[in-house]
C-alpha cells in the first residue's frame, strides 16, 4: 500500500506570492529558474536531464520557503511543459547525468528513457513539418 497513493508526504497547494493563485507555465518556469538557478533554465539549450522525483523535491522547498501559492497540478503541468520542449528532449541520452535541484548529479538516463525521449523529438519534428507543409 503506500507507494503513489499515499498524498498526505506532500501539500496540494502550497504558498508562491500573495494574490497569485493561477501563474501560467512560463511564469512557474521562472519561479522554478529562481527556486534553483542551477537546476532549471527557461531557455531549452541549457536544459539538463532532471531527477527522477523532482517534482516532490521542488513541492518541498517551494513549501518550506512560504513565499508561493501553486496548485499541485499547475506545478505538473508546468514541469511536463519543460521536460517536453525539444531542448529538453534532445538531452536525454543514455548514461547521462541527471541533475537534483542544486545541479548535483541524481542519476542517469536509461537507455529506455533516451529511446522514447528520441522518439517523442522525432513526432514533434514530424508533426512541426507537416503543419509547415500545410501552410
């Protein structure tokens, strides 16, 4: 039992800014940038493979510091808009490392992991040309 469905580890919500209950994506990704500069980047060329896990990482010192309020799913929303940007994406190659929220090493990228992250940049592609054709 356990596992995934024992919510109670970490808050739904927790505090970002007074009076700022919904930020859109790109302004988490800042807050996210300035949590841990040395972990998350808004621009995709400077992406590194993220820990496994960090979400609850980040819902803990985001919670600690007190200062935000950002529903659960907005905080996975915005991490599953940075993880699927083609910088992101193009990262994700077997046996690299991955980072925690102070950009230490946390593990590396499985070969499985490389295999679909390549394949999901492959449909993007795929998908961008056949709208530029369309056009």
């Amino acid at each position: 039992m356990g596992g995934r469905n024992n919510k109670s580890s970490y808050p739904r919500s927790f505090s970002i800014a007074p009076n700022r209950p919904h930020l859109s994506t790109p302004q988490i990704l800042l807050v996210k940038e300035a949590a841990s500069p040395t972990c998350f980047s808004v621009y995709e060329a400077r992406r590194r493979p993220l820990k496994v896990g960090i979400r609850r990482d980040l819902v803990a010192v985001l919670a600690a510091s007190g200062t935000i309020t950002i529903a659960e799913a907005d905080l996975a929303r915005a991490l599953t808009h940075y993880t699927s940007a083609k910088g992101y994406l193009r990262e994700l190659k077997a046996g690299w490392s991955r980072i925690d929220l102070g950009g230490n090493p946390a593990g590396v990228v499985t070969a499985d992991e490389a295999e679909r992250a390549a394949m999901r940049l492959s449909f993007i592609e795929e998908q961008k040309a056949r709208q530029e054709g369309e056009r």
